[in-house]
C-alpha cells in the first residue's frame, strides 16, 4: 500500500520535472512565450525594476505563501531575520540561521535580496542597548563589517542605517544611543559597508519621508547631499512608505523621488503597505516610481494581509487566502502600461550629412543578429578578491534572452554570480539571463554580478 503510494508520487514527481523541464526548453527556443508582462516580478523586470516582498523565514514552509512568493516577486527583504537583534543576539556571537534560509530560499529561485538592516535603534539585542559612547560605536561597526563580510556578494542592497531622523517639525536627527555617539555615526556605517561589501549598493532608508514638503523628508534629503558632497559612499535612499490615515499618500510624493534622485542616487520603495488596500493609490506609487528612471524597485512589507504587520489594516496585495485583490489588478496594470524611458533631451544635431558616396562593398549577407546588447563591467577590487558589476543593455531591439562573456585575467576566478546563470569559473566565462531577466526592452539595461578571488583588471564583456 505504502509503496504504491510512494511509486504515484514518485511518478508525479517526475511527470511534473519532465513537463517543467519541457517548458523551460521551450522557454528557450520560443522567445515570448515567457510569463513577462503577468507576474508583478516580471513586469518589473521588463522596465528594468524589480517588485521585491517582505519575507518571514517561519513562513517558507507555507506552501500558499511561497506560491505567491516565487511566482509574483524576483527581490525579497528578510521581515526581521537581519535586524540586530536577529543576527548578533550576543555580543560577538552572530546568528545567520534564519536570514540564510531566506537568502537561500532567494538566490535558489533567482531572486535579488535587499538586506535590512545594518544600524537601528529599534531591534536592538539587550547587550547593545545597555552600550554607550565609544564601546557603542565600535560595537555597532564591527556589527556592520561582520554582517556585510557574511554577505559579501549576496546583497544587492543594504539598508545601512533605518530611521535616524525624528519625526515632526524638527528636522534634527532622532536621539538614540547610536546618535549620542556623535553625529557622524551615519557615515561611519556606510563606510564600514562600502569596505566589507563593494559590491552592494548602500542605502538609508526611513519612513514619513514621502511628502517633499515634510521637515522630515528635507532632513533626509539634505544629509544625501552632503553626502554625495563629501564622498561618504551612499547609492540609494529607501523610502518605506507605509501609508495610512495618519500619513497618507500625497501627491507630491512623485516629487520627493525625482528630488532624490536628482542628487545621484537610486530610490527604492522598500516598506510598501495602504491602509484598506485602496487601488487607485497602489496605482499611483507604481506610477510615479515608473515616472522616475531612478527608482528602480518597489517592496511591498508583506504577502497577503495575513503576514502584514498590520494585518488589521488590510493593506497588501493579496487576501488572506492568497487571491490577488484590486489592489494587485491595478499594480500589475501600471506595471505593464508605464516606464518607458524618457526621449533624450538633447537637440538633433544639425551638421549636414556627409557627402562622401556610399561604400561600394556589398552589404553583409548575414542578417544582423537580432536582439543585440552592448555589456560594461565595473569591478572593485580589494586585495584578493573583487566583485564585479555588469549592465546589459539592449540594441534598438528588445532581448528575449542574452548571453556575454567576459574573460578573466590568469589567476582570477570567479567563485559565486548573482541575476545571471553561468559556465566557467575561469579564463573565458559565458554568463546567460536568468528567468527574470530575460526579458530587456529596447535601450533598457539590467545588471547581474559576480565575485571572485584574484585581481580581476579591466575587464570588458562581450554580448554573444
Ligand atoms: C517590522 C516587522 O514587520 C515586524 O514583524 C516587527 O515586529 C517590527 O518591525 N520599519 C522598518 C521595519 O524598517 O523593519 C519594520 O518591520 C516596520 C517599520
């Protein structure tokens, strides 16, 4: 009886990796029968974003939970599993176990993972709470070398440092142990993460910073200037963006991303949750992220709204149950409608064409190959090792997949790739699309990476 059973599923097993082995085959030969264009993730992707979600480790073994996770989202944020608390529950004593199954729970399904968070006054082990003055500092940026080191090469974005401005007129930075260490404190840690991870992008991240007139929102805005004034290295700013009756969505939201970006760096929206769910506000943050080419993700703080923080609030894109609501309809909706990347502002120029007669050789009698792609690389380098960054970007025709070599000096090897599948470790390595980059629009750009041991150079890639 038993073995009956055994053998039906089994066989179940089987029939299923043969269908599911069947459909990526076809996947591969039939360039649009892809799922772009129907998943939030995938619709992200093709605007060169991702659509990213809250993930609680204690949830994976809910089957209806990771459905919807590995279907709709290509970026996850562990819920809680990075704090401080989590990671570092002794002093010295680091804790991985919970964070490392949503990391690997992530890259096993390609999805990127936005890391949070590195310094907080909230989520604070007891030891580091009862902490003052310089024994604070130095333990909260030896906490941040540690984490960062861990994930070298795993994180495509860290939040460095949650919430440290007050919220009301003030505009003054929110007291708090870490902040009466001295003001500096927010730059100490993004130096301490820009030296153990090269390859992450560095972001602050913080919440009522939505609406462009807030002091709130200037504070934060004004400290990124100096920053990017000063070279404290700083890529991106979080926007958490949990709104409610309290703090509502306003329309000047859209300005608040483009100002921010307008100093140089990324702009996500990490904490995305809507009090009621309403879809024409969902609809509304999707737009103005897509309204702005530097805002090139979006998280929502949870699944269905029974995983919500404040699930009494109803305020995902899914019911309890798991069914998609409004919310989601006009989510995907402005996904799939919007994002187009602006013309260029620049005038035509006006230098008469050549005269010189056309060349009289023939032209090429291949056709040219279609979806061509241009790749950079950039690498940073520490001693023994780098990581490097590559962006792919279309020809004038859009990619159903792409592929680019790059070739690594002797003695270089790369030992681990993220957003992109690979072959070789050394000399020439081919690096392909995964699922959810496959699809790259005309003239947009995605990047994948890769780490390494060695000195890598000046490497270049080749689009194959
Ligand atoms: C919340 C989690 O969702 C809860 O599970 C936990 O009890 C408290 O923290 N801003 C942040 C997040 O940066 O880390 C918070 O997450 C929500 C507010």
């Amino acid at each position: 009886m038993r073995n009956a059973k055994w053998r039906a599923a089994t066989k179940a097993a089987l029939a299923l990796t043969g269908a599911a082995a069947l459909a990526a085959s076809m996947a591969m030969f039939l360039p649009g029968t892809a799922s772009a264009g129907t998943t939030l993730g995938a619709s992200a992707a093709e605007k060169g974003r991702y659509f990213g979600a809250a993930v609680a480790a204690n949830r994976l073994s809910d089957g209806a939970y990771t459905t919807i996770l590995n279907r709709e989202f290509n970026s996850v944020t562990p819920e809680n599993e990075m704090k401080i608390d989590a990671t570092e529950p002794q002093q010295g004593q680091f804790n991985f176990t919970n964070a490392d199954r949503i990391v690997n729970h992530a890259r096993s399904q390609g999805m990127s993972v936005r890391g949070h968070t590195l310094a907080w006054h909230s989520q604070q082990p007891g030891w580091m709470q009862n902490m003052s003055g310089s024994a604070l500092r130095q333990a909260m940026l030896n906490h941040v070398t540690q984490v960062a080191t861990y994930y070298r090469g795993k994180i495509a974005a860290w939040d460095v440092v949650n919430e440290a401005f007050a919220d009301g007129s003030s505009g003054a930075r929110r007291d708090s142990n870490l902040q009466r260490t001295g003001n500096d404190w927010i730059e100490a840690a993004f130096r301490a993460a820009r030296a153990a991870d090269p390859g992450a992008k560095l972001c602050y991240n913080d919440y009522n910073t939505d609406n462009w007139t807030h002091a709130k929102t200037q504070a934060v805005y004004n400290m990124v200037r100096d920053f990017k004034s000063r070279g404290v290295p700083i890529d991106c700013v979080g926007l958490q963006s949990h709104f409610n009756n309290d703090s509502p969505y306003v329309s000047n939201y859209r300005t608040t991303l483009s100002s921010f970006a307008a100093l140089g760096v990324d702009v996500q929206i990490t904490e995305l949750d809507i009090q009621n769910a309403p879809a024409n506000t969902y609809r509304a943050v999707v737009e103005d992220c897509l309204a702005v080419p530097r805002c090139n993700g979006i998280t929502v703080w949870g699944i269905r709204d029974s995983d919500s923080w404040r699930s009494e609030q109803s305020p995902l894109l899914f019911t309890s149950g798991g069914a998609k609501k409004a919310a989601y309809d006009a989510v995907l909706a402005a996904l799939n409608a919007g994002g187009t990347t602006p013309p260029p502002t620049t005038a035509p120029p006006t230098t008469p064409p050549p005269t010189t007669a056309p060349p009289t050789t023939p032209p090429p009698t291949t056709p040219p190959p279609t979806g061509s792609c241009t790749a950079t690389v950039s690498v940073n380098q520490w001693p023994g090792g780098f990581v490097a960054n590559v962006r792919v970007t279309a020809g004038s025709s859009a990619l159903n997949s792409w592929a680019t070599t790059i070739t690594l000096p002797s003695g270089a090897a790369v030992t681990n790739a993220w957003s992109a599948n690979r072959s070789g470790n050394s000399g020439t390595v081919r690096f392909t699309n995964v699922d959810y980059n496959s699809q790259v629009g005309a003239g947009q750009t995605i990047e994948f990476g890769f780490q390494g041991t060695g000195t890598a150079g000046n490497l270049s890639a080749t689009c194959a």
